[in-house]
C-alpha cells in the first residue's frame, strides 16, 4: 500500500505544477487562486478498492522473490562452474608437473642407448633368409698371364685363363683354362686343361677335363670326370667316370657310371640312391627267419 499511496502524491504534484493559470504568486511560494476548488486524489483517480491494491501488491512480491530465487539459482551454477574449472586447472597443473619430473629424470640418466644384438642361436633354414641376388649374364674374363692374388666374388661369369691364388665365388659359370689355388664356387664349373688346388663346389654339375687336375674334395649334384681328381666325391645325382679318369679317393652319389680305363682307388658308395643295399638285405633276413 506504500508504494501506490507514493504514486498518489507524486501523481496530484505534478496536477498542481502543470497548472498555472489557476495559480497565485504570493511571496516565494505557489497558492491556488480562491476561484479554483481544491483537487483530491480520489478527483482524480476516484474511489481504489483496498484489495485490488494488495493482490497487486502480492503479485509483486511474488515476482520479486522469483526473480531473486533465478538470481540464487545463477550465483549457484556460476560457483559451480568455476569449482569444476578450478579442479580441472588443478588435474591439468598436476600432469604439467609428472612431465617435467619425467623429463629431468630422464636427462639425468646417462646418454647412452643399449642395442640389442640379434641372436645367432637358431641356424636353421627356414630361419635363415638369404638376401636374393640376381645373376648377371656378364662375363668376366682373366686373361692368359694375369696373375691375381685375393679373393674374387661376382654375379656374373667368370673366364679364367690367367692365375688366381685366392678363393673364386661366382653366381654364374665358371670356366678354369688357367690355375686357382684357393676354393672355387659357382653355379656349374667346367676344366679344361686346368690346375686347381682346392675344394670345388657347384649347385649344378662339375666336369674335370682331360690334362686336368684337382687336388681337393668335390661337392655338385652331377660330375663327369675325365682327368686326375686327389680328393672324395660327393654328388647327389649321377657320376660318370671317363676312360681317362684318374681318381683317388672316395666315391658318394646316386648312381656311378665307370668306364672301360678309368682307375679308381677309394670305395664307391650309391648311397643317394632310391634303393638302400642294407635294408634290401635285412629285409630279406627277416623274410627267411619267418
């Protein structure tokens, strides 16, 4: 009732100030002039029922606390926030600081890295992966009165004429006209007319010439000799012995084939062979004592 009983008075005020031809100057002050009837507020706003005015007022209030309830409400979510925002700047402040020890343990340690060798133990095939190479159709050539002394690799062919004191490995073929005092490999090896000191080994075949001579072991999956081998001969598939072969040692393949002259000291043994000497026998033993 206060607040609209205010409205009132401020209301009736500026009535009399907006009214200067009913007013009187008398002294410093404002007067009605004696003709003008004195206005009241119920003049001018007529007769105000007390109830309206407290529903009003009622209705204000309630507004009033609402709004300070959204207020309250507000500051809440607003404390809320910034206490999350605090805790997550805390985590955040936190995990700076775990780097940084991380870190400076780190350079504290020495500056020195232990690499892991790679274990040798396991030799198998299967786990042994050769790097692939391919071979070269070129030929190299050693021409008649060059000496060499070293070893020699390559992934072509080799024309040996001249003299190698050093060990040959070679992808391709190689041909011995000259002389090699060291081991020799490659994928097929013929002599002709050759003067080899040292073992010969050829994923193909080998074929010692007549005026040939070897001194050292054979290893090749076929083999004709035909000139002097000092050394065993190991062949997994057949060996054939020319009339002119002169070998002294021993003999393993999967079949022999010995010519009329060719002299041999040393035991053959077909040992490759699909049919094995010893079980045939003590198969048929057994078949007897049956």
């Amino acid at each position: 009732m206060g607040f609209f009983q205010d409205l009132k008075q401020d209301l009736s005020q500026t009535v009399t100030d907006n009214m200067p031809e009913d007013m009187e100057l008398e002294g410093d002050e404002f007067a009605l002039s004696t003709d003008a009837a004195p206005i009241s507020s119920e003049d001018l706003f007529g007769q105000s029922d007390s109830e309206e005015f407290k529903d009003l007022e009622a209705m204000l209030e309630e507004e009033v606390a609402a709004l300070g309830m959204a207020c309250e409400t507000a500051e809440i979510k607003i404390e809320e926030s910034v206490s999350v925002d605090s805790v997550m700047d805390a985590q955040a402040s936190e995990e700076v600081e775990e780097l940084l020890n991380e870190v400076e343990q780190n350079m504290a340690e020495p500056a020195y890295i232990e690499k892991a060798e790679p274990s040798y133990n396991n030799t198998s095939e299967e786990n042994f992966i050769q790097p692939s190479v391919e071979i070269s159709t070129d030929t190299a050539v050693i021409t008649a009165g060059m000496t060499i002394t070293g070893d020699i690799s390559s992934s072509g062919n080799m024309d040996l004429i001249g003299n190698i004191n050093g060990n040959i490995e070679i992808l391709g073929k190689l041909n011995v006209t000259g002389s090699i005092n060291g081991n020799s490999s490659a994928a097929e090896i013929y002599a002709e007319s050759a003067q080899i000191n040292g073992e010969v080994k050829s994923k193909g075949s080998v074929k010692i010439g007549q005026s040939s001579v070897v001194i050292g072991n054979i290893f090749a999956t076929s083999a004709v000799i035909a000139g002097a081998v000092k050394g065993d001969i190991d062949v997994h598939g057949p060996v054939v012995l020319d009339t002119s072969a002169i070998v002294m040692g021993n003999i393993k393949s999967k079949s022999v084939q010995i010519n009329n002259g060719a002299v041999i000291e040393g035991m053959c043994s077909q040992c490759y062979a699909e049919v094995s000497p010893t079980s045939f026998f003590s198969d048929v033993k057994n078949k007897k004592n049956k």
